[in-house]
C-alpha cells in the first residue's frame, strides 16, 4: 500500500528527543514504520522504497511532536453558536497542533446530558471539523437514567458542577447525586469529571470595588476548591468500593495548591483520582492582573504567582497529570470589558491553539522540556479520554497525527489575528517562543502556516465506547 514518510533530527518518541523517519500508510493513516536515531537520506532510499513511499519530507531543525489532545475544550455548538462553533474551534486548534479535542458538555444548548441532546449536537458538528473531536457528557440533577445511554453512544465520560455553572440548562449537583451516579457507573469503563468548587456558606467581607481583581478573588476562596475536593474522595471512598472498578474521577482546573495535599493522599490510597490544570493557572498570576482586566476572570480565579509556581512544581512531581487549555469563550458584551465589573463578567479564558507555544514558553523558563509537554498535553490527556490506544504517541498502529513545531520562531498573540471565534484572550501582547508551522492528521496535511487549511474539514467524530 502507497506510504508516506515525515523525518528530522528532532521527534518526540517514548518520552526521548531523537532522530527519527516516520512511514505511515496513505490507506490506513495509521503508523507503519519508525526508523529510530535515522533519518533517511531521500525517497529513493531502498528503506523508503520497500514501504513504497511516494511522498518523503525532511523537516530538520524543526521537530516533530505528536498531535496534541487538548481534554477540555467549549465548542459551544449547538445554541450558543455565537460564542463559538465547531468550524471556528477546530480551526483554532488545528493551527496550534491539537488534532484531538475533547467537547464539554455545556454551554451549548441543549448541553450533552440525553441521548437525544447528544444526536443534536453531532448533527450539528457534520461537517464542520478540522481535527477530531470526541465528547464528555454531562451530570446534572435530571439524568441518572441517561448515564448509562450515553456510555453506550459514545461519550468518553461525564463532567459535574459542584457550584453553579453559569447557565441555567446545566445546575449543579450534590452529594446525594455523586453517589448515586458512581453506583450506577461503577462497572463501567467511564469517567466522572468535576468542577471543584464548593462554597462553605460562611459569610465573608463585601468588597464594593467590582472593579479590582481582588474583589473577585476573595469571593471565590481556595476553600472552595478543597471542600469540593474532599467531598469528591469522600464519594469515591464510599461508593467505589472494589480497586477493580473501572470508574475513573477527575478534577478539572485545579487552580490552588491547596488541595494538592487532598489529591496526593487519594493518590497514595490507590483511589483512582487524576487531577488536571490549565495553561493560565500555569503562566498568568493573581498581581499581574490589571484593573477592569475582565478577560482574565475564569472559574476557578487564577490565583498568585507562589500558587502558580506550586501547581508547576506538583505537574512535575505527577499530582497533576496533564495541562488543558479550557477554552471557554464568550461574546465580548459578556466580557463586559468597557465597564470591567469582574462580578458581573462570563467567566471563562479563550486560549485554544496556543497550547504548545504556551507550554514552550513556560518550559524554557521553568526547565520543562518538550518530551515533558507532550507527556502532560498528549499522552495523559489521550489516557484521560480513553484514547490512548490511538492518539498521543508516535508509535506504530497509532493514527498519523504530527505536529510540526520551529523551536526558534517567536510569535505576539495579538487580539485581531485570533483563529477562534470571538477575538478576546488575555495572552493579547504576549510574545510567545515556538511556532507551530503544520500539522498533519491522520496522515493528511490540514494546516501549513504559509498555506493556511486545507481545502476541506478532514475531522471525525470519535465514538467508539471508550475500553479502557
């Protein structure tokens, strides 16, 4: 079967930065073939030709990385369209090197919480990507009959809100719920995600100024997030009594290092708790945030640089499992930039597609290597989701996903030349090392950056039940 082959002296494999020569079948647009610590001279080379490579590219310097899976992503379609869309969204992330994104199930309208809402939802996603996209359901009061449904249809797991959510078509759960839904998806090969945050009810100091960040953050405290935290392991403790259940639980957005120590005991028990944080608790603290600077509120808040630098330092220590954009835009009324009353503001950070540059960034002041952010950004958020068996490795029998990264260019995130939707993110100004310059899935070119997208949207919906 005709073969195409992608090489340099830099690939990201098994966690090692090597040389490398990668054949992949035209037909399957899975991995065939790596040449480790080898790059192949030409396409007449007899090792090329016994694979009947038509098509052979040496990309050196630049390096080659797996796609990235980006796990928690807001494509908001159908119904709030507006805020964004399956085109826009996947286009975004395409461009960055994420060939794998992960739909929540709010805020679209109806959200991913019935078998019939799901069916709407992938209606509406025909046609319309540019990488792949797989979906969580949704935990709301409402749905303990639909769980089950869902697993069936596809969803890779189930996410919950222990607060409000911010829209009224997604309420919040409660402990009674949680154990309820464990019970019921104990045996199933499935996950429940959380949002972490709990409010106490102690009654704290009213600040007037809604305009000073500070007002926002006190409203929202770290004992928000470590209530809920503990709660989550208490419903894990006693309801998901058997190590051989295949029910995993997660927590989305960690933002406060608070908590760590709650996670790394649960880790410690064997309880089957992962943990993930974002690029902006990562990279964007507490001081730096200006006044009437809306776009930076998010839920959790990002909090202060010495809470920034101990989420780095648990992501290196593997209490943290994995780094997610949580792309969660809005139009910009609801920014409500002009007036800037973070209390009244959507909360929510767009940043989808700046993954790796973000990451790149950061690493080179933090010490964190390539094979690092690939670990974090594709191979445990593909476990995360179930697939690991495909996505998030260059390795034989994996889907042909690469994203092509120039470790040299730099790139100003500027406002107006934002690929997603709605153009608002509170990295507008900041210069970024690393440049994603193609990315290619499941062995087709999608994205160059001096061609732009291809011709058409190549993106498949990824609705296999998930087996592990």
């Amino acid at each position: 079967m005709p073969c195409k082959a992608i090489a340099s002296n830099n690939v990201v494999i098994e966690r090692q930065l090597e040389s490398a020569t990668i054949i992949f079948s035209t037909e399957s647009s899975k991995i065939v073939e790596i040449i480790r610590g080898h790059v192949v001279g030409d396409i007449n080379d007899p090792v090329l030709a016994q694979f009947d490579v038509i098509d052979y590219e040496i990309v050196s310097p630049k390096t080659i990385l797996p796609g990235l899976v980006d796990s928690h992503v807001h494509l908001n379609e159908p119904g709030r369209t507006e805020w964004e869309g399956f085109a826009t969204g996947t286009q975004a992330a395409i461009c960055g090197g994420v060939t794998t994104v992960v739909d929540m199930p709010l805020n679209a309208i109806p959200p991913t919480t019935t078998v019939h809402n799901f069916m709407l939802k992938l209606r509406a996603a025909r046609d319309q990507l540019w990488c792949d996209v797989a979906f969580w359901g949704g935990l709301v009061p409402s749905n303990l009959n639909d769980l089950i449904p869902l697993v069936k249809c596809g969803v890779r797991g189930f996410k919950g809100f222990l607060a409000p959510s911010g829209v009224e078509e997604f309420p919040m759960i409660e402990e009674n719920y949680i154990s309820k839904a464990m019970k019921i998806l104990r045996d199933e090969n499935t996950m429940m995600l959380f949002h972490a945050e709990l409010d106490d009810g102690k009654k704290r100091t009213k600040h007037s100024d809604h305009c000073d960040y500070d007002t926002f953050l006190k409203s929202r405290p770290d004992s928000f997030e470590t209530n809920a935290i503990a709660l989550v392991v208490k419903c894990v403790e006693e309801n998901i009594t058997s190590k051989q259940s295949p029910l995993k639980t997660h927590i989305v957005h960690l933002a406060t290092k608070d908590a760590l120590p709650i996670i790394k005991c649960a880790q410690s028990k064997g309880l089957s708790l992962t943990a993930e944080t974002c690029f902006h608790y990562l990279t964007l603290s507490a001081e730096q945030i200006p006044r009437k600077g809306t776009q930076f509120k998010c839920c959790p808040p990002i909090r202060s640089d010495s809470n920034r630098m101990a989420l780095i330092e648990a992501l290196k220590d593997g209490i943290i499992s994995s780094v997610v954009s949580d792309h969660s835009p809005c139009t910009p009324n609801l920014k409500n930039m002009e007036r800037g009353d973070f209390l009244s503001a959507w909360g929510g950070i767009a940043s989808v597609g700046f993954n790796l540059p973000i990451m790149f960034t950061l690493g080179l002041d933090q010490g964190i290597t390539l094979p690092e952010i690939v670990k974090w950004c594709c191979e445990n958020t593909a476990r995360q989701v179930g697939l690991h068996d495909r996505k998030g490795f260059i390795r034989v029998g994996y889907d042909a996903d690469f994203a092509i990264f120039d470790q040299e260019a730099e790139q100003e995130v500027k406002n107006d030349k934002l690929r997603f939707k709605n153009k608002i993110t509170p990295y507008s100004g900041s210069k970024l090392k690393g440049v994603v310059t193609k990315v290619i899935l499941r062995g087709s070119t999608v994205f160059t950056l001096t061609s732009g997208y291809s011709k058409i949207p190549t993106g498949r919906t990824l609705l296999e039940r998930r087996c592990v």
